[in-house]
C-alpha cells in the first residue's frame, strides 16, 4: 500500500449562532468537493464544526445547551457529508458535540470522528483537555464553558492503522500538551489530525495578541518533531457573532516545518502531499524512544498533576 496521501485542513470560517446544520453540511460539503478535485484522500474539520463555538455563552436551560449536540451521527442533517464522502471515496475527521446514553445516564462529549473512505466510521476520540471554567468569569467578553458543558473524555488516545498509515486524533487544548502526542507517539503514531476553535482573546490574562498564533503553531511543531509524526490542524476562523478566532490551520511534517498553512479568516482548503515515511528517521535516531527514553524518571508524570516547586537539588 502506498505510504503517501494528500491531505487537507478544511478550514471553516465564522458558523453564526443562527446558521443551520444544513447550510454548514453544505460547506462541509462543497469543502470536500474542491478537496476531491485536488486529489485530496483525507478531508480534516475543525472541532465543534457543525455550529458556533457555543461554549462562549452561559444558557438558561439545559434544552437549550442540548440543542448544540448531536444525538446521533450520522443523523439526517449531516448525512449528505457521508454519502458525498463514499461518492468521492474520501475520509474524512469531523469535530461535534456528542450527546449520547452511556452507563445508564446521558453524557456530553466534545468529541471527533475519523470516517472511512468507504464512509463508515473509523474511530472516535472524545476531548480530553477541556480548558476555560465550569462557571462564568466575571466581566469577561465572553465565557469559555466547556468545563461546564462536556464531561472529560473516556477513551484515552487510540490510534487506527487506516489511510495507509497510523493516525490518531486529538481536539484543540489537547494539542498544547506533550502527554497527548507522546502517549500516541509511543503508539507508533504516524499522522495526529484534529480541529480547533481558539478565540484571539485571552479572556484570563492580559497577553500581547500575536502570541495567540504564535502558540497555536509552536506547540504543534514541537509535538510533531518530538514525535516524529505529520500533524493536520484545522481551525474554525474569523468573526462569529463579533467573536474573533485565530486561524492559521495548517499542515505540519514531522521535521517540525509548517509544510502549507491557510492565508485567510474563511472557508479554506490548505492540502499537502504527505509521506507517512517522512518520520521514520526521526524515530529511529534523536527520537528513538526504546534506545533513549528514561522512564525510571518520568514517574512524577502521571502521579502528580499540579506542580510542586521542590527544595533546591530534589
Ligand atoms: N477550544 C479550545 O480548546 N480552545 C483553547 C483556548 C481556550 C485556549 C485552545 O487551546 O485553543
């Protein structure tokens, strides 16, 4: 099987809180239409990208919250997404918000699929980092709730052996963390794809607004050098509602570089060649984890969270 695949980050602009699923299946869509006529195989959306980045609000009412979340998927409103997809024969990675039954109670998930280019669905990923508060900051612009409104995710970091290669998925905040990409590198992870609704403004902290973009790509970069993986970044972008997001979704290799990365705030697709084979030289020298890593020194990792300043020399 061939070990390349071109790829795209189909970046959405603004989803205004009045715009139906159906007009954004249609950009999704009409997406995935351009991807196809650029000989694209995989298809990556961003996160929550059937709606508008709703955490940024406090509700009244739990029905109302619930109206964000999808009960099924597919269901009848992002249906013509799979059925274009089997047409085409292209996979694709989608970000939505998941209500489902699950241990006898109803839960809430910021969750991500990976379809098939056969249109069935591959593997799910539910948000495992989830930033922002569960209540509202006081005289902010605006809320980030998903503390608030999604449980932490309970499937850890799979990997799936599909497109020729071994993915794995993550959503937005959890690209940030080290943790995320090494447990999935020591998995032999060769492409990490996942979306990301990052607003411009830093609502807890006073931080110059560059850093914004800085951070988004410096953080990836890092991650998929350290692991010797590609990473596909879609963002949601532009204005919604007045509500500014970064955009800058882009396509990175496992040398760390930004191979190709979006110029607008709109829908855009950003593609690129990939060769999954691209990595394996990292993985077998700086970063050959079974030659060089230390575990008898990692312990504190995962038996502490918050960190503890120690006396000198501990
Ligand atoms: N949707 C997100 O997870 N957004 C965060 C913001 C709040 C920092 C992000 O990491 O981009």
């Amino acid at each position: 099987m061939s070990r390349r695949l071109v790829a795209a980050a189909a970046q959405l602009g603004p989803i205004h809180r009045a715009d139906s699923r159906a007009s954004v299946v249609r950009r999704l869509v009409d997406l995935m239409r351009q991807a196809a006529g650029r000989g694209c195989e995989l298809v990556v959306y961003p996160e929550l990208a059937l709606t508008t980045f709703f955490p940024r609000w406090l509700y009244d009412s739990q029905d109302e919250i619930d109206t964000w979340f999808e009960r099924e998927m597919p269901g009848p409103e992002t249906r013509p997404l799979f059925d274009e997809a089997k047409r085409l024969g292209i996979g694709f990675h989608l970000g939505y918000a998941e209500l489902c039954e699950e241990d006898g109670r109803t839960r809430r998930f910021n969750t991500s699929i990976l379809v098939g280019p056969d249109g069935d669905i591959v593997g799910k990923y539910r948000k495992i980092h989830l930033p922002g508060t569960a209540e509202p900051v006081p005289d902010a612009p605006f809320q980030h709730l998903e503390k608030r409104y999604f449980e932490v995710g309970n499937l850890g970091f799979p990997v799936w052996r599909t497109h020729g290669g071994i993915l794995g998925m993550c959503i937005c905040n959890d690209r940030r963390w080290p943790e995320t990409f090494r447990v999935m590198g020591l998995k032999g992870v060769e492409m990490v794809v996942l979306g990301y609704n990052t607003p411009d403004f830093n609502i807890h902290v006073d931080e110059p607004k560059h850093l914004r973009m800085f951070h988004n790509h410096v953080t990836m970069q890092a991650n998929a050098y350290q692991n010797g993986c590609w990473v596909v970044a879609s963002a949601k972008a532009g204005f919604e509602d007045g509500f500014g997001l970064i955009g800058g979704s882009c396509i990175i290799a496992p040398t760390g570089e930004i191979a190709a990365v979006a110029m607008t705030e709109d829908d855009e697709l950003v593609t690129c060649e990939v060769d999954f084979s691209l990595g394996d030289y990292i993985k077998r020298t700086v970063f050959n984890f079974e030659k060089h890593r230390r575990i008898e020194h990692y312990g504190i990792i995962t038996e502490q969270t918050g960190a503890i300043a120690s006396p000198d020399n501990e």
